[in-house]
C-alpha cells in the first residue's frame, strides 16, 4: 500500500501537481447519493464531485461542456449534443449514449423531486454511441443551464446492483445507489458514514483538467455552531462555509484565517398547507384558513424583518418580498418589497376574514438547515402571537422534516429555495406551479393552485427575451408577492471561512467545489 501511494505522489509530482488534502465542514449531512432522488443543496454539493452533466459552470458562472463536447440546434425543438468520447465512470467502464437515455429516463421517475432539471426535455433519443438528441416541447431558453444538474448515471452499475429506479426518500427506502457512488467526476466518494464524514478521493482517470490541487478530502458535518467554529480555530478543519452570525466578525479579524464574503442566490420563506379543507394541527374545525388570502396576508405583515435581520442574523440577511434573491434572472429592486411590520393590521385582516379571535397551528421548522433556522422561527412565533396568530414550533433536525412535508404533513414551514438555474422561473416552476407527478410544483407542498399563474408558468418555459420573457418573469413574481401564496422571509448572506492557506472559489448556491480550491 506504501509502494502504491508512495508511485501516485511520484507521478503527480511529475505533473507538477502539489498533492493536498482538505477537510471541509459545515452543518448538514447528505440525505442521500442517489444523483436524481433529492433535490437538496448539500446532497447535490457532495453528489456534484463524482456525477456530472452534459454542461457544468465555470469558477466564474459561465457554461462550459462537460460530458458533452459540443450541441446544435437542429431545429428548435430538436437540440444534438456530441457526447465526450474516452469518458470513463469510477468502475472503469466507459460514458456512451446509453447511460445518457437511461439517466433522462430515471431522473422523470415521479418518486424524486429532480424533475425539473429535464424541464421541457419531451425525450433523448440515441443517434450513435457518442451522440443523442434532445427532443423539446419547445424553445427551452435555460436548457444548457438546467442540464448542468441533470446528472448521469452508468446504465450497466444501476442494473448490476438494482438501482434502475431512483430512491423514494419520502417512504425512507434504501438503495446500493442511495449509499454508494459510481460517476464520471473528478472525485471518487469513498465512504459515508451518516452524521460523521463523507471520504472523497481524485479520480486518476479523469477525463478533464482540475485548476485545483486537492488528492483527498473529507467533508465532515458539524451541527453545533460552536464545535464546527472550535474546529477551523484549532486547526481540525480548512474550510468551513456556513459560519454563525454570532462569529463572523471575530474570525474575520483572526489573523490565521480569511473570509470569503457572498449572497448566497437562496430565499429563506415559510410555507402555508393552501390545499386541505380542513387545517391539520389546529383548533379550527371545517376550515382552513390559509384559502383566504387576508389570513396569507396577515401572517407576513406581523413579521418584522427587519428586527429579525438585525437581532437574529447580525445583519446578514437581505428581507424578501419576493421568492428569489438578487443576482437571479426575474429579481428588481423594485419589486422585492417585503410587507410592512403591522401586527395591528394583521389582527384586523384576520378578524375580516372572520378570525376575531386569531389562529393556531403548528409551525415546522428545520434545525440546523439553514442560518439560524430556528432562531428565526422563535422570533416569528413572538411576532405572530401579537397579531393574535398562536403556533406551536415544531423543531426537528432536517432528515425527520423533509420526508414530513413531501408527505404533505404539515400546516406551514419553513424552507429555503436555492436557484440552481439563476433563472426565477426555477422556483416558480418548482414551487408555484400546480402540482403534477413531474417537475411542475415537485416541490409546491402547501399545493398552491393559481391557474392563471400556471399559465404564466408554462409560457416562461419556451419563452425568449426575444418574445417578452422578462416581462413574464416579473408578472408572475409579483402575481405571487400580491397572492401572498408563500411568506418570505430573507435572501441569505452566507460567508465562509477558511485557513489561510486555503485558496477556494465562493459559490453563490453554496455548493464548495473541490475542483477550484488550491491548499498552498
């Protein structure tokens, strides 16, 4: 083994390549390594080393190929892509167009939440072993950007180990392709051991170049804000990139680290069951609530976030009135307005919807998922309860959430919503959208149904800036902020922290690649 570690240093020398290892910590586990069963911002950050796409982003945002050499437009509904040839997955065999045909149809399977990554994709047909078409519904604007997450899987590994269908996470099932991970990436996942580590190690028969020069990392979740900071302090850690409000200005001024400050392209929101007749986890018998939109509206004119930007995430955070962030295609200045704090108003909007005597219902909310997650649900349920709004928090760590609300058990939550295509009609579509067995509304679980907003929803996905896409965008952002369909909370300012040593690469979707990081 000595002989065997000691020939692969000798031959990255010989590249020039200084071998390096990183460890990375943050706070969330991966709920699972299936590449098209969650659509979860940590899983697909760690799936993201060894599965790939046809596309993939620059350090800098700008859409490169990947597993796809080149595309052409035969015709707009008809896309030809030119596959990377001498391509091999971690087991060796070789990336034809077969494991291609056979991820689009996987990552379609209605029990993942994936969906959308294949938007407007009605089939991929294979021409030759190195070359497929794309068959569109129709012009797809965002096409090569949603390509980047559909992420491709060796037909012959899945079937030799009865992975064909994707993981169905809300039943809880366990799968070989669920625990373990064969890609085409720049890095082979070794282990997970759930709650402790994930071991990552190069693929030395990758097929592209890295700008980074990292051999091994460990990524390593770390729940506690205090032991995850105590851990980069003493040196146990490299990079950490979700640090604690509380802490960033103190290791900001340490000298043996450097921050990396960003906003991250995510809407923090809270989610309402508009769907139920009757609303589960209250008093309210026969009814629910959340149908009326005075009641939606009450709900977010008696949270001040302001006071919650400024006590509970220490300034950072941007307060939302719409549900993307800036920097993402759809967001202006001028229509991100969050409801005026108005905790009288609320109470009378409530009364005229009949509620003189205000609300109940329980309040769901991850712990340790996103910044302060918690805090910021305590300091709603404070606010709430002056408006004469009464819930009761339900607190519980993010692998016991998700299965709840995909099972549609819950009266409101809360989430966050990262916009993997920098497009805003990825969260309309995702979120807003009717919900169907496919990407439309995968993950719309307060079942919100507008169809006038469906319509809006379904035109965005063919259209051009040519043909008044910016203009669609917009309307169906504010048709949703003057609905109140959701409850936005804030966008998040998310820095990370590292030695100084360390030389990585910020990602506005929070997602480290190891592809980019030097470690001097």
């Amino acid at each position: 083994m000595r002989k065997v570690l000691f020939a692969a240093l000798l031959g990255l020398a010989a590249l020039g390549v200084q071998a390096a290892t990183l460890r990375w910590a943050a706070q969330n586990d991966v709920l699972t390594l299936d590449p098209h069963s969650q659509n979860h911002t940590t899983s697909i950050a760690i799936q993201q080393h060894a599965y790939e796409g046809l596309t993939r982003y620059s350090s800098d945002y700008k859409l490169q190929p990947a597993l796809a050499e080149s595309w052409k437009e035969i015709s707009p509904t008809q896309v030809r892509f030119n596959l990377r040839r001498n391509v091999k997955f971690h087991d060796g065999s070789p990336f034809t167009a077969d494991d291609v045909v056979f991820s689009y149809h996987r990552i379609k399977q209605p029990q993942g939440t994936q969906q959308v990554y294949v938007n407007g994709v009605a089939d991929v047909k294979k021409i030759d072993d190195y070359t497929v078409d794309f068959i569109l519904e129709g012009p797809a604007p965002i096409l090569l950007r949603n390509l980047v997450y559909f992420r491709i899987m060796s037909k012959s590994w899945s079937e030799k180990n009865r992975s064909q269908n994707v993981q169905d996470y809300a039943k809880k099932e366990e799968t070989y392709a669920s625990r373990n991970v064969n890609g085409t990436g720049p890095f082979m996942i070794k282990s997970w051991e759930p709650d402790k580590r994930v071991v990552f190690e190069a693929f030395k028969g990758y097929w592209g170049k890295v700008e980074g020069n990292i051999t091994d990392m460990v990524y390593t979740p770390i729940k506690s804000d205090a032991t995850r900071v105590s851990a980069l302090l003493s040196g146990d850690v490299d990079l950490v990139t979700d640090l604690p409000t509380q802490d960033v200005e103190r290791l900001r001024k340490d000298p043996k680290l450097k921050i990396l400050d960003g906003n991250e392209a995510r809407t923090i929101f809270l989610a309402m069951d508009q769907h139920n007749e009757e609303l589960k986890y209250s008093s309210i018998k026969g009814r629910n609530p959340f149908k009326d939109v005075r009641v939606r509206q009450a709900l977010n004119q008696a949270i001040d976030r302001e006071a919650i930007k400024r006590v509970t995430m220490r300034g950072l955070s941007i307060p939302a009135g719409i549900m993307v962030p800036p920097g993402v295609q759809g967001w202006s200045k001028d229509i991100d307005t969050p409801e005026k704090y108005d905790p009288a108003g609320a109470k009378k909007l409530l009364a005229e919807a009949g509620y003189p005597g205000g609300i109940d219902f329980t309040l769901d909310c991850p712990n340790g998922r996103y910044v302060n997650d918690e805090k910021v649900c305590q300091a709603i349920v404070s606010m709430w309860a002056k408006a004469g709004i009464n819930a009761k928090l339900n607190a519980i760590p993010f692998s016991n959430f998700i299965p709840k609300i995909l099972n549609f058990d819950s009266s409101v939550y809360m989430l966050g919503w990262g916009v993997a295509t920098l497009d805003a009609n990825f969260t309309l579509q995702s979120l807003l959208h009717t919900k169907t067995t496919g990407a439309d509304g995968s993950f719309n679980l307060g079942r919100v149904s507008d169809p006038k907003l469906d319509n809006i929803i379904d035109t965005l996905k063919f259209a051009t800036d040519a043909n008044g896409r910016p203009a669609l965008l917009r309307e169906g952002l504010v048709r949703v902020r003057d609905n109140y369909y959701y409850v936005p909370l804030h966008h998040q300012l998310r820095p990370w922290a590292m030695k100084k040593n360390v030389e990585a690469s910020y990602d506005l979707l929070d997602q480290h690649h190891a592809r980019f990081t030097r470690v001097k």
